[in-house]
C-alpha cells in the first residue's frame, strides 16, 4: 500500500463538528502537519457521515488506521500517512461494571 506524506494532505476536507473539543477537531485535520489551512467542505457529526462525504467527492479526510478495515465501501481509497503525530487513545469504563465481556476486553489491551 502506497503511503501518502502530511504535505499531500492538500483539498477540502469534512471536518469534525465544531461542537468538538478544538484540540480533537484539530489532530483529526492535521493542522500541525499541513503546509497550509484545509478548507472546510463540510462538518461531519459522526464517522459514517464523514466517509459518506469523502465517498461523494466533497473532500478527504483523516480516520484512525486501524478502522480502513470497518469503513471499507465501494469508491473509498485510504492510505497510510506515517508522518502524522500518534494518537493516543484511553479506554474507560463505568467502575462498578461487572460484565465478564468487560472484563476479558480490558484485560486484552492492558499492556
């Protein structure tokens, strides 16, 4: 799979609600690896609508590596961009949850 550098991140772009934390709309734009401002095409409320917007030609769009494989559809291409700064995900749960399933997942991604 051909990678793709933060500089190619050029075009219109769906954006996250900016009703998100601008921190979090900010990573998912790659402010911090674009050689200039994105324009924003559209503004997007959940991934699905996101990728229906990429899907229609509005624009592209950055999605966590590992959900290429859930989102996959027909006319959608995604590349790798090795350049951009990690996320980094946290993993909660409601304290008192006594669920087996719970459990076996937490303990499945503890290092």
């Amino acid at each position: 799979m051909r990678n793709l550098a933060p500089s190619g991140l050029h075009g219109t772009t769906p954006t996250p609600s900016s009703r998100a934390a601008s921190v979090l709309r900010d990573f998912w734009l790659g402010l911090d690896a674009r050689t200039r401002p994105p324009t924003i095409a559209a503004e997007a409320t959940a991934a699905d609508e996101t990728l229906e917007l990429v899907t229609a030609g509005v624009g592209i769009a950055l999605i966590a590596e590992g959900n290429t494989t859930l989102y996959q559809r027909p006319g959608l291409v995604c590349r790798p961009v090795p350049d951009l700064a990690p996320a980094q995900l946290a993993l909660a749960w409601r304290a008192d949850d006594s669920r087996d399933v719970v459990h076996d997942f937490i303990a499945s991604v503890e290092p």
